[in-house]
C-alpha cells in the first residue's frame, strides 16, 4: 500500500518490531535496579580546525528535494549499481518508468540553513521503458531483477556525504529516490556517519519479500537472503534513510563539527576505515552487523574512537556479503533460526542467526553496553541522573519525563549478559511489555581506551530530533517538542564532547 508521511512513520515504528518475528517483549529477563553511575568523562581533546562540513552548509540549499508527487506505483523507480561510492566515481542507475522519459537529480543531504538538501547535479532528459519483471529464487527466495544499466551518473566535483538521486518521470507523472552514499576516503579527525543500508534492504519488501515476510506473511516464506538489486518499497525509494537518519544528519551538519560518512558494508570491507576517527555514529534503526563490521568498530573502540548507537535493537543480528550478478556485497544473507541448513555455514561461515545465540553466541552488550530487551512499548522516558554532562543545559530534573519517547523498541542494561564496568545510566524508563515489566535505559561508558560509548536505549531519539510543537502536532508517535528540546539538546552535548568543541 501506498503511505503518506505520517502512515509511513506509524508503519515504521509500529509494525517493523511485529514483522520481526520475535518473541513479544525480547527474553523476558526480570527487571532490575539501575546500575551505580561510574565517571565515563574522557580525556579533554584539542578541538579540530573549521571543518568542510560548515563550509558545505553554508551554500544555499533546495527545498524542492522533496517529493511532491509519487504517483502510482510501479511509474517510476530504479536502483544504483553500488551502494556508496568515492567522489569521481561513476554510478549505474538501473531505472523502470511507464513514462516516455525522465530526469536525475542528486540532493545532497544536510543542514543547508534548514533546508535540508542541496541540488549538487542534474541529467539532461533520459529515455525511458517499463523494465522485466522480477524473479525470485526457489531456495532463499530472494528477489532480484535483471534490469540492464539506463544510465550512468559521473559523481566528479560532489561532496562527500548522503545523497538522494531524485527519478522524476516525464509530464510530472512521478517521483522516487534512489539512495546513494558518496563515502569518505579517511576518516582521521571526524565523527563518522554510518548509514545503515543492510537493515534498510532488510525490511524491504519490493517485490513481497523480506528477511521477515513472505506472501504469506511472517517466517514460513520470508526470503533468507536479500538483495541490492531491486528498489526500496516505500513510499519514496529512500530506505529507511529518511525517518531514521536524515534528522540526526541535519543535526550534526548544522554544528559544523567534521563529518566523514560510509555504510556498515564499507566498515565491513576495510579494516583501516576507522583509523583515527574520532567518533563513530549508528543512527536509528542498525539491526543487521555482519561480524566484521563489528569487530572493525570493537577495534576503533579499542583505540580511542567514541562510539554512540542512537537507536535500539543494534547490532543485533549477524549477516554476511555475498555478490550478485551486479558486483561484489551486493546480497545480505540472515538464515536466522534456520542456520544450519544455510550452505554458507556448512561451508566454515559463522552462523547467520542473533548475535547472542548460539554457535559462537557473542551479545552486543559487549559492545554496546545496553541489550535489546523487547517490542511493542510506547512509554515516557525518564530521566534519572540530571547532573549528567549530557544533560547540561537540558533544564531537566531527576523523574522529568517525556511522553512516547521510549519505543517502538527498546534497550537496557541486564548485567546477567556481558556488560562493560562501570556503565552508568543517564535514563532509567519504566516498560510494561505485554505484560512483563521492564526498564528502557539510557547509558554511558568509559571503555579502557578513554573512549566513551553512549546508547540511547529507544528506537525513537533520532526520529524525536525532529519533533516541534504540541503533542500531536510533529506526526512523530505523539513525541512532542518539548522532548525534541531535551533530545536534540543531549544530541548537541555528545557530537560536541566527540568532536572535541565543547570547550
């Protein structure tokens, strides 16, 4: 079905946790008391020179990035070849219209004085033509189309950074975006944005399959592996990019602190990519890691780059790369609970199942410090440590609350997985999950490299980061702007304290 904005964030937020096909309420341990704070402070950084991302935004931006007409389904609509590539690199686009012709535009996406995007390159008219239908194998049922390169898009003089490629059909027939990251050779110095691109392909359902439904719905026919060869289901083609990301981005740019950006695959394929980052920033929705991945930021870590996981539920799921008929890591494979007849596992891979489960059981707490603990919740976040740096300028006190904050999943501190010393929790929110009482927690810790690592606990914060007005009003879960303050606020204090400009 087609969604309007405010649909396509209930649908997100509400029915991604029940499409996942687990167990209500995650494990259901008992709820605890908070954890004792410890001091997670870091060493003070010297702060960085001016940094190209002010330069980028302070160039006039372009409201028109937004889609104003999707039009009906199937009019308009494409994929890239890659998902991220260096500037001056080229990119296929893969395009399928029932219009005669149509155009590309790449936005590139950020503060802009509000604005959002920038206007970085337009195409001259393209011809178009409908594309050959999809296929989907027999074994894993993945979908994939066969559709031949329409065009190439030369990404010579473009900034790094998140893009949006625009498709625009003759005679104002449709729109729909094609996502691009044009990714950061280095990221020495910067705080780097990772945008999440294997849980946005593994939600997507283009062509009635995902890593969770089928078209029966739920496990029995879901894909066991899912491909880049085929567009984003979703009113817009852009992923999940725009409700889980794009306002931490806007964010972040508007500080002007220096960014870098890549994908969890670019994190994967590099083991150098992280080398002197500062920071490293998962958004709002990473579920899907491929082991690699983790054990290149356990490694960034390690030497002294800050992490924050800005969602819930991260690093929860462990996957592999395969190629396609398009290039190389261009296929995620999740067998989940169906791990052992997965040819790859019989072949010496790591099983495709949770992080925590067994063989080879490895729980993201470790990591992250919090662990997934469960879905459906809507619940107030409650703030119990307003002393906190984090909070500085918040204005909140001990037990302030904020309604809807906390959901659609969540995380917590449960000592009986691993959990690093002397986490200490900034929010301590009270859940009731069908029933099981339970406790969403913000945290923070202090690894012994001097880097802090900051979990917001809540699958709502960077959604949150744009809600204004009353109740109601921002069409983000009944958030409103009073919590967008506080969030945005905090937000402000940790890329601050990462980028070392909070002196």
């Amino acid at each position: 079905m087609s969604l309007g904005a405010t649909g396509r964030r209930r649908f997100l937020g509400l029915a991604a946790g029940a499409a996942a096909g687990l167990t209500a309420c995650g494990p259901g341990r008992p709820a605890g008391p908070a954890p004792a704070p410890g001091s997670g402070i870091a060493a003070p950084t010297p702060a960085p020179s001016p940094s190209a991302t002010a330069a980028e935004n302070a160039r006039p931006g372009d409201a028109d990035w937004r889609i104003g007409n999707a039009g009906p389904a199937g009019t308009i609509e494409g994929w890239a070849d890659r998902v991220s590539a260096l500037p001056g690199e080229q990119v296929g686009l893969h395009v399928s219209t029932t219009a005669p012709g149509f155009t590309v535009t790449a936005y590139r996406m950020g503060w802009y004085g509000g604005a959002r995007g920038r206007r970085v390159w337009t195409s001259g008219p393209l011809p178009g033509g409908k594309q050959a239908p999809f296929t989907v194998d027999r074994t894993t049922r993945a979908v994939s189309t066969a559709w031949p390169r329409t065009t190439t898009v030369d990404t010579t003089g473009w900034p790094e950074g998140c893009y949006l490629l625009r498709l625009d059909a003759d005679g104002g027939a449709g729109q729909q975006y094609v996502p691009l990251t044009v990714r950061s050779r280095t990221t020495a110095g910067t705080t780097v944005v990772v945008n999440a691109v294997t849980t946005w392909q593994a939600y997507n359902e283009w062509g009635g399959y995902n890593l969770y439904n089928g078209p029966t719905g739920g496990l029995p026919t879901r894909s066991l592996q899912v491909g880049f060869d085929r567009p984003y289901r979703y009113d817009d083609g852009a992923g999940l990019f725009l409700v889980y990301e794009a306002p931490l981005i806007a964010l972040a740019e508007k500080l002007g602190i220096p960014l870098s950006y890549t994908t969890g695959i670019d994190l994967a394929a590099d083991p150098e990519l992280l080398h002197g980052a500062r920071a490293v920033l998962s958004l709002g929705h990473d579920e899907y890691w491929s082991p690699e991945q983790r054990a290149h930021v356990t490694a960034a870590r390690d030497a002294g780059t800050h992490l924050a996981f800005l969602g819930a539920n991260c690093c929860y799921r462990r996957v592999r790369y395969e190629p396609s008929p398009t290039g190389p890591d261009r296929t995620v494979v999740c067998w989940k609970g169906a791990w052992k007849d997965d040819p790859g596992y019989r072949a010496g891979h790591p099983a495709t199942t949770d992080f925590r489960s067994p063989p080879g059981a490895d729980p993201e707490s470790s990591l992250l410090g919090v662990i997934y603990d469960g879905y459906p919740v809507d619940a107030p976040y409650v703030v119990t440590n307003p002393g906190h740096w984090l909070l500085a300028g918040t204005g909140a006190k001990s037990g302030d609350s904020f309604p809807h904050l906390v959901g659609v999943e969540y995380d917590r501190v449960d000592p009986s997985f691993p959990t690093p010393a002397g986490i200490e929790t900034i929010a301590h929110s009270p859940v009731v999950c069908e029933g099981r009482h339970s406790y969403a927690d913000t945290a923070l810790y202090t690894a012994g490299s001097g880097a802090l690592v900051f979990a917001t606990g809540t699958m709502r914060w960077v959604e949150s980061l744009d809600a204004t007005g009353p109740a109601g009003g921002s069409a983000i879960h009944g958030i409103d702007g009073r919590a967008g303050d506080f969030t945005r606020k905090v937000t402000e204090n940790l890329l601050r304290r990462f980028a070392g400009t909070d002196n």
